[in-house]
C-alpha cells in the first residue's frame, strides 16, 4: 500500500522544526518549486520509533529500514542488550575518563585488527575526530607535511577533514587546503578515455607514484596515503583488488603510511570484518566508528601499528567524550554478540541473496546503470532511458527512492545519481527478500514511467528532497 509520506504528524513538526535549522528560510519556497514542475513534496521520514529491521514514523507508516541510521546498526536497531549495557554502565560509572572499559574493549579491537598487526590504539567521539586523528598522527609521527586522499572521498564534516575529503563539501575553504592532496580514485562508472577499469585503475595509482612527486609535493614530505576501501559517500564504489594492493605497494616503496579509513566498510560492512581483508593488505593505520557501539552510543577510534602510535611524542588527540564508559560498554556487547551470534556468516547469506537478485537489475532495466556489491555495502547507480534529453541521473535516482520510501523501505539518495543501502547485518532473511523485492519494484515502475518522461524531468513520482 503507497504511504502518505510525510503524514500530518510530521508534516506538523517540519513546518514548527525545520525554519530552525539549515536552509530553514528557504524551505518552504521550495517545497512551491518542487510543486509547481510537479514533484510530490520531500518524502521526509520522521521516526517515532525503532526496533530490529524495521522502523515507524511519526505517523505510524512502517519501513524496512536499508538506511539504518547511515550505517550505524549493525544488529538491527535499538539492539536490547546493548541498550541494557549501557544502561548499566551509567548506572556504575555515570561518567568518567578513566575507566576499565577502555582498557578491555583497546584490548579486544587489537585482537581482530587485520593479521592482528595494529595493536595500539586512541579513542574517539565520532568517525570524523577519527579521521583528522589518523593523518594527524601519520604527519607527527613522519614529521612530513602532506596527506594523499581521492576524489569523492569522504572523511567527516569538520574543519580538518572537509580539507582532506574529496567531496565538494569545501565552498569557500580553497585556501586552508594546507598538506591535502586529492589524487583520482577509480570508479567503475564514467570511465574517462575509453580505458576499461583495470586501466583507469593503473592509472590512478601511476598518478599517485609519480605525478604527485614530480608535480605537486616532494616523495619525501607525504606522510600517507589515506584510503576507504569501499568508497561509501561518494555512492559505494568497490576499488578493484589491484588498486588497494597497489596503494599498499607504493606506500611501502617510497615510505609513506598507508590509513585505511574503515569508519563505514568495516566491522562487517562487506562481510569480513575489515573490508581491507578482501583486499589481503594491512593497512599501516586503521579508522573505525559507526558500527563498533552498536548504534547506541557515540564511539570511535584509530588503531595502529606499535612504532607508530607507541612512541610518537609530538601527536595529540582524543577529547573529553571520547572512550566513555557507556561507548566502551556497547562496544563490548556489540563485539560479544557478532562472535555468539555469527554475524558475519549470517551477512554471507545477505550478501549472496543480494547479488542474485540485484546482479539481474543491470540487464533488466534500462535506468539501471551500473550495480555494485561488496558484501551489504550496496550501491545502484541510475540512468535516464537512452531516447530521452540529458536529463539529470539523479531525478530517476530520487524517483526510485521516493516510490520505495512510499512503498515501505527507507534507503538513501543524497547528493548523486546513487541509491545506498545499508541493511543490518543480522537481518531476517525474508524481511530482505521483501525490501529487495519492494526495491525492484519500485524501478519497474520508474522505468516504464521514465519512458513517458518527454522534455521535463517534473514527472508525478519524483522527489523533491532526499
């Protein structure tokens, strides 16, 4: 059954909530834009309540929930025994800096660090503090200047990492760029020059080695190279095998750290705890957050190798709320519960249903451009139909979305022509199956729809927001 989306209840504390915030004073002109090219207003979703699979909005409308809190529920949401842990460690501790909690959980994250070779680690708040503390401690530990990052890379919406992230999220900061270097990353889609993704991805990493050096920084003032092994906001791009392995060989031939920024690809993400284990490197530096608390509490972190965090004086990090006792809690019970419950097998079983199912959606629809998997790091790229004006991608993206979200699964379509999913990945199987099903639905209809289009992209199943 199509939802009304967003229902009364909601609409009601939009229009009291949303002036407050960003773009407030522009909100309702254009919700009148939208209206007059014929859009239906934003699909806007405000939860009232969540559990497991699934989450309900304000108006009771139900969703399978593919966005899941941007990556964040690994277990599915509002996990009861994680909440309890938590609840206990407020209980006992309130809050304090120094508790044993940080000492147990440092020692469990080394144990299942790739190859067990980062055994060091620094607590953190958020995965962005994680990040500008990764190449902070790269630069001061290799008394070097410069860090490399790739295009549509994304590392956090702070000062630091808006520098060093390769999406346009920089207006009017061009001139604090600083040590960041932003190098190509080799996306499968929008290959330039006719080469196949193999040479799109040589390439890259021949940029990497000998134009940076030759034009732009000095070998010998780049302290590391920072890459997501899964390339997440920027509409989950898998590198090829031989990209990563190359990175991690050029970083050891000219003597640079290799950071693999894990905050979103890791802890089960792609089905192997790290996402770098597809690839068989060890990164020098490993980022995490999202996933480690279980969804519950705010908690990150970066683990490093012994040289490189045990003895680096002149590196500072860390902040009053990073490591407290209720993250370190849920961390734990969330670690606890992937080794009692077999997640990550049970994520195989998601994953392989996902590739039979969405690996079909390429040949089958003809808005459907390209599909990508890495485990239940699921991407879909869209395409207007190949008779019609160059439309936006993004507007069959969006439609897509929007009749999903209106048919009972909530997933993601921000900034690109991209939808992104997230599934818990504990899952139920069937509840799956029946997103995925509902999903693929939804581009039915689009595509046949998208084939009246004509000129104007202002078609009744489009979406004005995200």
């Amino acid at each position: 059954m199509t939802k009304s989306i967003p229902g009364p209840n909601a609409k009601a504390i939009l229009e009291r909530g949303i002036p407050v915030f960003h773009n407030g004073l522009r909100y309702a002109e254009d919700v009148q834009k939208a209206s007059r090219r014929g859009f239906r207003p934003a699909g806007q979703v405000m939860v009232d309540r969540a559990k497991g699979d699934y989450i309900w909005d304000v108006d009771d409308n139900k969703y399978i929930d593919f966005q899941n809190g941007w990556a964040t529920n690994p277990i599915g949401n509002a996990h009861p025994e994680i909440i309890e842990a938590v609840h206990e460690a407020h209980k006992r501790y309130g809050f304090h800096y120094d508790h044993p909690l940080r000492y147990e959980l440092a020692e469990k994250i080394a144990a299942i660090t790739p190859e067990k070779a980062l055994p060091r680690f620094t607590f953190e708040v958020s995965g962005t503090e994680a990040a500008e503390s990764a190449y902070y401690m790269a630069m001061c530990y290799k008394k070097r200047r410069h860090v490399i990052t790739f295009s549509s890379s994304f590392h956090g919406n702070s000062l630091g990492t808006k520098i060093f992230s390769g999406l346009n999220t920089k207006k009017y900061m061009e001139g604090w760029n600083g040590g960041a270097i932003i190098a190509p990353y080799p996306h499968s889609d929008h290959i330039p020059a006719n080469m196949t993704e193999d040479q799109y991805s040589d390439y890259c990493l021949h940029y990497l080695e000998h134009h940076i050096p030759k034009y732009i920084a000095d070998k010998d003032n780049i302290a590391a190279v920072m890459v997501e092994p899964g390339l997440a906001e920027g509409g989950n791009w898998i590198p090829t095998k031989n990209f990563l392995k190359g990175i991690r060989d050029i970083c050891d031939r000219n003597d640079w750290l290799m950071i693999a920024d894990e905050v979103l690809t890791g802890l089960g993400r792609t089905t192997k705890m790290w996402a770098v284990e597809h690839y068989d490197v060890v990164p020098d530096i490993l980022v995490m957050g999202k996933n480690l608390s279980g969804g519950i509490e705010a908690l990150a972190g970066v683990s490093a190798k012994d040289e490189i965090l045990g003895n680096n004086p002149d590196f500072s990090a860390s902040s009053t709320f990073a490591g407290t006792p209720a993250g370190c809690a849920a961390a734990l019970k969330t670690l606890e519960i992937y080794e009692r419950d077999n997640v990550l097998a049970h994520s195989v079983k998601l994953a392989d249903i996902a590739k039979d199912v969405m690996g079909k959606w390429e040949c089958k629809y003809e808005i459907v451009r390209q599909v990508r998997l890495s485990g239940l790091l699921m991407g879909v790229s869209f395409q207007k139909p190949s008779d019609k004006p160059d439309d936006e991608h993004w507007w069959y993206a969006r439609a897509v979305r929007s009749e999903m979200l209106h048919t009972g699964v909530w997933a993601i379509s921000d900034r690109e022509e991209n939808i992104r999913m997230y599934p818990a990945l504990n899952m139920n199987i069937d509840t799956f199956k029946e997103g995925l099903e509902i999903m693929e639905t939804a581009i039915a209809k689009i595509d046949r729809e998208g084939q009246n289009v004509g000129d104007s992209p202002a078609w009744p199943t489009g979406d004005a927001g995200f």
